[in-house]
C-alpha cells in the first residue's frame, strides 16, 4: 500500500510540475493556457510540492496571491499528512 502512495505522490509531483512549465511556455507564447483551476487542482491531489517547484522555477505564477499562499498551505498540510501516514 505505501509503495501505491509514494508512487502516486510521484506521478502527482511530477505531473504539476511540468505543467506549471508548460503553461508558462504557453504564456509566453500567447497561447491556449491551462486553467489555474486545473493547476491548482494538481497541487490539491497531491502534486504540492511539484507546483511550489515549477511556480518558482518556472517563475509562474508567483504575483497571483492564491497560488502564493494556497499552494505553500496545500503542501504543509499534505505533509503533516505524509508525516502522519507513514509515522504509523
């Protein structure tokens, strides 16, 4: 079960990160974005960490205050619950 988990946590992590990517490369083209519903979305299924990453690396996003404060909460709480989860 808990390699389920990680795995999943994985995919999620990685997958928002390439999307904040992808979006920001859309944006600089003037291009179909991805929703912020769908970005913020990823980061709230378990891709936080992913999302904070790609927000700041990619440098996207970072002016728009619910991903400046909702994506780092989202994480804290996905990781007092990863703590919680595996502490058992």
């Amino acid at each position: 079960m808990m390699k389920i988990v990680v795995w999943y946590i994985a995919l999620s992590n990685l997958t928002a990160f390439l999307l904040y990517g992808e979006d920001k490369k859309r944006a600089r083209l003037h291009k179909w974005r991805i929703s912020e519903r769908t970005l913020l979305g990823l980061a709230l299924i378990g891709g936080s960490a992913g999302a904070w990453a790609g927000m700041y690396l990619f440098r996207h996003k970072t002016r728009k205050m619910k991903f400046v404060i909702g994506v780092p909460v989202i994480l804290g709480i996905q990781a007092a619950f990863l703590f919680w989860l595996f502490s058992k």
